[in-house]
C-alpha cells in the first residue's frame, strides 16, 4: 500500500532508571495534560506508556507514521514536515515514580 511518506518514522526513546525504580513515561502529540489522571485516555497520547523496571539504560523504538498520520490528517504531512513538526508538537510526562533507589549489584 503506497504511502505519502517515503521513510518509516520511529521515535528512539534511551533511558536510564539510574534514579527511578518503577515509572511510565508517556508521549503526546501537542500538550501534556495538566492532571496525570487524564493522560491514560488523551487522545494526544502515542502508543501505550513505557513502563521501566530495569535498572541499567534502555532504548526502544516505537514506530510513528500511524501517530503522525492520526494526528495529523493522512497525507497532510510529508517526511520534510516530520521534525519540525515533532520538534514543536512532541512531548512527555513521566508518572509512577517511586522515591526508592535501584540498589545495583557489583
């Protein structure tokens, strides 16, 4: 099935729980909801919540084209479009953070 994008879009999404024992990290096409509660049923919301329980880096890729299709209306974007577009319009939110320290083995 042709497409208007010629590039598969993907965010690459590293992180480090250093600091954080059990947290969801969320994405949004435009605004993070004021009230964490909401952010489960956005609409802006892309993909489910990346949940981490590992204490060493990570990185995962999600693929985009969809969202940005979703988002934005098929065919309105064109692949020069997408990183201005994600550059003004993407954002995240963190929730679940526990105080408690990974205690990382030697």
């Amino acid at each position: 099935m042709p497409t208007h994008f010629e590039c598969d879009w993907e965010l690459e999404i590293q992180y480090y729980p250093k600091d954080l024992v059990d947290y969801g990290l969320y994405f949004f096409l435009g605004p993070v909801p004021s009230s964490p509660a909401e952010w489960e049923s956005s609409p802006s919301r892309l993909f489910e919540p990346i949940v981490s329980q590992v204490p060493k880096p990570t990185t995962e890729f999600r693929h985009m084209n969809g969202y940005l299709d979703y988002h934005c209306g098929k065919d309105t974007l064109k692949d020069d479009d997408v990183i201005p577009y994600l550059r003004d319009h993407l954002t995240w939110g963190v929730k679940e953070v526990s105080a408690e320290p990974w205690q990382l083995d030697d």
